[in-house]
C-alpha cells in the first residue's frame, strides 16, 4: 500500500481489558496482555490519524493502577500525531459507575456520555453509549435524539461520504456469554439502517471477530483486543457468520475511503506473535446516490 493510502486508513480496536481473575476461572488465558501491548506497539509503528476505541478500554474503570499501560499508550499517541476517540464499555464503568467514568473522561476529554461524532476523510464515525443502565430517562432520551438527528444530518451534508456507527454491546453475536444486545437492536438499529449514507455498525463487547448483515446492512464484532476468547454458539440456531471462518484469537481493523467505497481489513496477530496479517477484507460501496469525493 502506497503512504497516501496508508495515511488515510482510520483504526479501530476494542477490548483490550485485561483479565480479570473471576475470568479465568472459566475462560483460557493465551498471554492476552501481552497481546494488547503488541496490538498497541503496531498502531505506534502505523502512526494512523485516529484510532477509534470501542469500550472495555480496562477491566476495572474505577481503579487508578488498571489504566498505567493505557495511559503511556495515549502518550505515544499524542508523540506520533494518532487522535484516540473512544466509547465507555461495561467495564470501564463496572463497579463504581461514576468514578469510573471520571477516569475515562480525563483520557478521552472529547467523549460525551450521550454519543458524539467524528469525521475522517469523508467517513462520519457516530459514537454511541450502549451502558444504558447508567444513563438517566433524561439522557437516555438526549441520546436517541441526538443520534437520529445526526444522521439525518450526515444523509444531507455533501461533504460526509459514509457513516460507520459504533457503540460497545453488539446487537448480533454468537457469543454464548453476552450474545446480541436487544436494547442496541431496539434503539440503535433501525436508524442505522433507515439512514442513506450508514453503511457499517461496528461493536465489540463479544471476544471474537463476528460478521453479519441484516436488512442489507453489514454489522461487525470486533472484541479482539485482548480480552479472554469467548465461546460461540455453533448450532444450527446461530447467526448466520459470513465470517464463520474467520476466527483470530487478537486482532484490530483498519478502514479506508477509497475509489469502490469503504476498504474494511481485519489484522490478526499471528499465534507466535511475531506479525500481523491481513486476515479478512471485504469493500462495502458507496451507496448510490453519494457524490463522491477524491
């Protein structure tokens, strides 16, 4: 891939938590901390223009001492020029709710509770709160107004090209431990797939690299960022996978604008860790009746 390419491709990652011991007890490690920390020494050597966090940042949000690798990861970020947007997952609220979102507020200053939105190159990233449990009726009210508006607003603006819309729980996941969050099917979903220009929901929540498409919608799972691997249902009553074989143990993924639409690649770590490789790549178009951009 040639530097222009490379200089516009937009990183996302998502649970790089690390192991609690309660875990353990019912999920194998596989070394998932220091998979996280060569996750993190990647985005360094990529210098991309944002990362995207989707939640589970850390095991426990309301402890001081769980965000010192993050901590000197933003650092490093801030040295190469990487702008980090990022989303609260459940644990980085579990516990002590508001202290825990103290602490992440101080590392991702730009985060409000009740979504918020970036643009990269044409593509509008909508970044939702899927801890509805510590929103009040009042916000939880302010977010679902905001968001809808939002991409009617997107679906308007010439200058956005495509929306990716995020938050933490996945509304579709084989996960046999959390599986598909309703309440995101219920509120998030159906503005997405009502808006002209969305085109990817991305979450992680599920430990695991998951595609599906509903209503001609592409959803991704992209829970590798470090956490246990959590077992999937394989019975006939799953979701239907497109990705079903495709099932690294840690990974990220980049997307980039480019003349087809969106080119979407998972990086999987190697089981030796020595590398990553282009595990899985799909290119979602523009939709048809976008103007595109260079």
């Amino acid at each position: 891939m040639n530097k222009e390419l490379q200089d516009r491709e937009i990183v996302f990652l998502s649970d790089t938590q690390a192991p609690m011991w309660v875990e353990r007890l019912v999920l194998r490690t596989h070394q998932n901390t220091r998979a996280t920390t060569i996750i993190f020494d990647e985005i360094i050597r990529l210098r991309p223009p944002v990362l995207y966090w989707l939640g589970d940042i850390v095991s426990l949000g309301f402890r001081n001492n769980k965000w010192r690798i993050i901590d000197r990861f933003l650092a490093q970020c801030t040295e190469t020029g990487t702008s980090v947007y990022a989303i609260m997952g459940n644990h980085d609220v579990m516990g002590r709710p508001r202290k825990g979102a103290r602490n992440f507020q101080q590392r991702f200053p730009d985060h409000s509770p009740t979504g918020y939105m970036q643009v990269t190159d044409g593509i509008a990233v909508v970044m939702l709160n899927s801890n509805f449990h510590i929103l009040s009726a009042a916000d939880l009210v302010k977010q679902q107004t905001w968001y809808e508006a939002t991409l009617r607003e997107a679906d308007a603006n010439p200058a956005i090209q495509m929306v990716i819309v995020t938050c933490h729980h996945a509304p579709y996941s084989n996960s046999k431990l959390v599986g598909s969050s309703k309440l995101v099917q219920q509120r998030f979903v159906p503005p997405y797939v009502k808006s002209r220009k969305a085109s990817l929901f991305i979450t992680g929540h599920s430990h695991a690299f998951e595609r599906f498409q509903f209503d001609e919608k592409e959803f991704l799972v992209i829970g590798g960022g470090g956490g246990l691997r959590q077992p999937l249902n394989v019975s006939p009553s799953r979701l239907p996978d497109m990705a079903a074989s495709y099932k690294p143990l840690f990974h990220y993924l980049t997307v980039r604008r480019d003349d087809q639409g969106l080119a979407v690649t998972s990086h999987s770590l190697r089981d030796d860790f020595s590398s990553f490789d282009e595990g899985y790549q799909f290119i979602i178009p523009y939709p048809l009746s976008v103007a595109r951009t260079p």
